[in-house]
C-alpha cells in the first residue's frame, strides 16, 4: 500500500515517522520542506507539490493546521490535490476541522470516486510520537476498516463514530472541554496564589482532585519552570474554540462559557503566546505583566 502524507508539523512528522518505522512506503509533501529531512533520511520520497504526493497513492492522510489552509490545498482550483487522487483512493484528513469542513471534503472526494474519512486525533505531541494517539473517525465503515493497520500503527484505539463529520464533531465536543477545563485551572491558581497560598500547595492539592481533570497533571513542569514549549500550540487551541462556537451558532446552541474562553486564548494569542503551548493560558492569567 503506498502512502502520502502531507503536512509535517508537531503532529504530522510523528505521525508519518511511526508509518514509515512500520515498513509504509511513505511519499511526503511540507511547506516547510526541513521539517521532512528526517523522515526522507528514514527512506520516506519528498514530493515537490502536494499534487505530486496524491497522484501516486493509495491513501493520502493530511494533517494541516486550519479548515482554511486545508481548503486551499486540498480542493479551492482546479490544481488543488483532490484533483490528482486516483478513483478508488483514499484520503483520511486528520486536521482539526468543523464538521461542516469534513462534509464538504468528503463531497467533493466522493464526486471523483475518492472515499473519504474525517480522523481528527486526540493526543499530544509524546502520544503522537509514541503511536499512542486515539482516531475518531466519520465515514464508511468499509473504508475504515481498510485503514484499519494504518491507524493502529499510529493509535492505541480507534473509534468509528459515524459518517463523515461525526469524527470532527467528537473531536470539537472534546476540544471544548480541554479548552476550558485549562483556562478554568488557570483561574483558580491565579486566585489562589493572591490569596498567598504556596502554588505548590495548590498544585499538590488541586492535581490528581476530582475538580481538575487529569490531563492538568501533565502541564506541572511547564508551570512550574514558567516554561511553555509548544505541544499543542495555543492559537490552534483558539481556532477550535473559535470553530465550536461557529458550530454551536449554526445549531442553535447557546455557548455562553465557551466564548469566554475563546476570547481568553484569543487575548493571551494577542499578547504573544500563540506559539506556545495552550496550558500558557495559565501564564497570561497569572502574571499578565510578564506577557506585555
Ligand atoms: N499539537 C497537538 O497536540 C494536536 C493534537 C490534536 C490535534 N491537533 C490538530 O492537528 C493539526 C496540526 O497540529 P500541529 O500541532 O501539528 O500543528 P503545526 O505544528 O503548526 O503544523 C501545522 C501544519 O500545517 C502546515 N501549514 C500551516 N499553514 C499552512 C499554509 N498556509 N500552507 C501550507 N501548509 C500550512 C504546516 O506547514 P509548515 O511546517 O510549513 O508550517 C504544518 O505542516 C491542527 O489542526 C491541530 O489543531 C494538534
């Protein structure tokens, strides 16, 4: 089975890194072509377009920042690699999209005979890097089945949920709630310390509690060393806030603290934090000072 892959950023080098250690062959396409130096060194064909990567595969797998940047690539002129795939291919797109983004990829594929799934992913970096990432995926199920070996080299499970878009719509549900479960957190610690509580106390007391959930436990360091290299950058925890809420719009739903969070990460995203890790919404709501 041949195999593309476009877009190697945090998550996608990874990604493609554990095919290729699993005997894929492997074509690749990046923006930035340094990211893919590795994984060519690892035996993986660079491709100098995106079009190139898709005329030559079985399955395709995307992993791209934004349902804007996606859109371009992927279907906006007639040059756009949709164009390229065989009849018959697969394309699994595993960015962080809206649902309404997975509907209108998985038309547009169907229209040229090309079977399409949504799987975003939950999981960060060291998941991603360790094959330990969860699938969600919308589609046939025919079709996630024959891909089946291919997430299972990159996940520890996979969960078929629907048709297309229900992938995404899973994915958005839990992204909501990370979202405002850290801003949350962040709040208290920032209360709790004015208040002259030690922040190791906080975090001894509060961490491993049943009032915050246990993924916090793993942004300790950053906390601590006031360090936040990007595993999940912030303005992509943004762009998702920001995509619930235009969901929710179009649904009728109301979404009050959603939007307060959204424009929380959008402030901390203005003051110069998108490039960092999202648990940095701590920083912004503890100390804004060190952020002006
Ligand atoms: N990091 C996480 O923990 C995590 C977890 C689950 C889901 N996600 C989602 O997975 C997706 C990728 O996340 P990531 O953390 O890997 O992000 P990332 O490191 O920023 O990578 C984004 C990728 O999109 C490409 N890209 C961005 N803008 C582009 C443009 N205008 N034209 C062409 N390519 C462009 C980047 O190319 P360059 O390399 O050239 O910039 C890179 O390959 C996002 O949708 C994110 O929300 C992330």
């Amino acid at each position: 089975m041949k195999v593309g892959f476009i877009g190697l950023g945090i998550m996608g080098s990874r990604m493609a890194a554990n095919l290729l250690n699993n005997g894929y062959e492997l074509s690749l396409y990046n923006r930035t072509p340094d990211k893919a130096e590795a994984l060519l060194a690892q035996g993986a064909t660079w491709c100098d377009s995106p079009e190139e990567v898709a005329k030559n595969v079985d399955v395709l797998i995307t992993m791209l920042s934004t349902p804007e940047v996606l859109t371009s690539m992927a279907v906006a002129t007639p040059e756009s690699f949709v164009h390229s795939l065989k009849p018959g291919s697969i394309w699994v797109d595993c960015t962080t999209v809206d649902p309404k983004t997975s509907r209108m990829m998985a038309e547009v594929a169907s229209a040229r005979q090309i079977h399409f799934l949504d799987a975003p992913v939950a999981g960060s970096k060291i998941p991603a890097e360790r094959g330990e990432l969860l699938f969600l995926v919308g589609g046939e199920a025919e079709i996630v089945g024959r891909c089946a070996p291919l997430f299972e080299v990159m996940g520890r499970k996979t969960i078929h949920v629907g048709g297309n878009g229900m992938g995404t719509s899973l994915k958005m549900v839990i992204n909501l709630l990370l979202g405002q479960a850290m801003a949350a957190f962040s709040e208290g610690m920032a209360l709790g310390e004015s208040l002259g509580i030690e922040r190791d106390t906080l975090l001894d007391i509060l961490l491993g509690s049943a009032v915050v959930p246990p993924f916090v436990a793993a942004k300790r360091d950053k906390i601590t060393q006031n360090q936040f290299d990007p595993e999940f950058p912030l303005r992509w925890m943004h762009k998702d806030l920001h995509l619930a809420a235009e969901t929710a719009f179009a649904q009728g739903v109301s979404m009050p603290l959603a939007n307060a969070a959204k424009e929380t990460y959008a402030l901390a995203k203005q003051k110069g934090l998108g490039d960092n890790d999202f648990s940095a919404i701590y920083q912004f709501l503890h100390k804004r000072e060190d952020v002006e």
